[in-house]
C-alpha cells in the first residue's frame, strides 16, 4: 500500500502568532486516505482541512507545547468520528492534566471524548495490520518524544520531534531510511542546527531527510539528501 506523508506546517510559537503560519505537522496517508496526524499545535486543523479535506482520527502527540497541542481541545468538535490520540505516557499525562485544563469544568468531559493509546513498557505502541510506532526521547525541554514508524518489523520513516542534535536519538531514528527532523538556522540545546543536520546528512547518503520547523527560513544545504519541507509538500516513503 502507497505511504505518503504531507507536510501540514513548519511554524512554532511566535511564527504563528506573529505570521499566521501553521505550527509543525504531517500527516500519513496510506492507499492516498489520511490515517494518522502527528501534532496537532495552532493552525493546523485549518490546515488540514485545506491539505487533505479532512483530518485523520488517529494522532499522535510529541509532547505537550502550545504549537504542538495547541488545538488538542478541539480535535472532538473538529471530528466526524471519536479520535485516538497516541503517545508516551508521560505526554498523556501532561495531556489530560495541563493541556485540557483550560476549561476546568470541561475536563474530564474533552479527555471521556479521546480514546487515550499509551505506549507500553518497551516504549512502543502497536496499530492495526502490523503497524507499529517505536518511540524515543528527544533532547527537548519538555518530556517529548519522536519515534520510528514500521509495519512488519521493516522501518519505514522516523521524526525526531523537537529535539537537539543528539547522537543516540539520531541513531535511533535513522533505522528508517526516510527522516524528518527538526533543526533551525541557530544551533540550540532544544532544537538542531542547520549545519548539524547537514553534517548528519552528508555522513548518512543512503537517508532522505526533511526539515521541519524551521519557521519559514531559508537555507542551502550542502548535502544533496536533505531540504527544508513547506507546508503542502508531500513525500513518498512506499510507492
């Protein structure tokens, strides 16, 4: 079956806030359906539904910043059908107690309307037919967490969510042969350079990688295997 992935934005907090830019988010399409959205921080339901014409049920979430979980609180009333969020348990944790504890007296109505999918001990969660995401911590600091996307045992795409450059997590994510990563144009312990995943880039030629949130900047990279990702581009992973 065709794997896609379609790239829904690459803003963060002040991008969209200041510039109306969709915060960082793909989605997954298999067989051209949407079936999983991975962050769902401001900007991107819209997004979604100018990009795909509707949002998958399935979600996964990295971690619980504004411009990652931002619309979390609307994905129910955005929604035809009761949606699965997918994440690490701490996420969750931090999820159900700080994210939808905005409208207090709403609370445990919005977390009764999500059908919570928790990782398990071995840092995994298993999805129908053989999918399965394996999950790992980013160099972030809030708890977050990227992960590598397999059906069968075979990894098919990695992202490394918000996360400095770090050597165990890259490694971790370059089982997969197609990454997406997050760096900006200025090193930082929280988020990759530009140079640091080029140099990645360049010592891995086998691995076709893409830069999100970056906020709409501009770069050239050296390596000819990896580019900056725009919202509306999409990537075929399994043709």
């Amino acid at each position: 079956m065709t794997l896609e992935l379609i790239c829904l934005g690459t803003g963060h907090g002040t991008t969209h806030a200041f510039e109306g830019q969709p915060s960082s988010s793909f989605a997954v399409l298999l067989g051209g359906e949407p079936w999983l959205l991975v962050d769902c921080g401001t900007g991107v339901i819209r997004s979604a539904w100018a990009h795909l014409g509707r949002l998958p049920t399935t979600v996964f979430i990295t971690h619980n910043h504004l411009d990652h979980t931002g619309e979390l609180p609307y994905l129910a009333k955005a929604l035809e059908a009761r949606p699965r969020v997918l994440a690490h348990p701490d996420v969750i944790h931090l999820l159900q107690t700080v994210r939808l504890h905005d409208a207090p007296h709403d609370q445990q109505r919005m977390i009764g309307q999500i059908d919570w999918v928790v990782a398990d001990d071995q840092q995994q969660i298993a999805l129908e037919d053989g999918w399965r995401l394996d999950l790992h911590p980013a160099q972030h600091g809030y708890t977050c967490y990227g992960f590598v996307l397999s059906r069968g045992g075979q990894p098919l795409f990695s992202y490394s969510a918000d996360s400095g450059y770090n050597a165990a997590h890259y490694a971790f994510l370059s089982q997969a042969l197609f990454m997406i990563v997050d760096a900006r144009a200025n090193a930082g312990k929280y988020h990759a350079s530009f140079e640091e995943v080029d140099d990645f880039a360049q010592a891995h030629p086998q691995h076709t990688l893409r830069v999100v949130h970056h906020g709409g900047a501009q770069h050239t990279f050296r390596a000819p295997n990896i580019t900056l990702w725009q919202t509306g581009n999409r990537l075929t992973v399994v043709p």
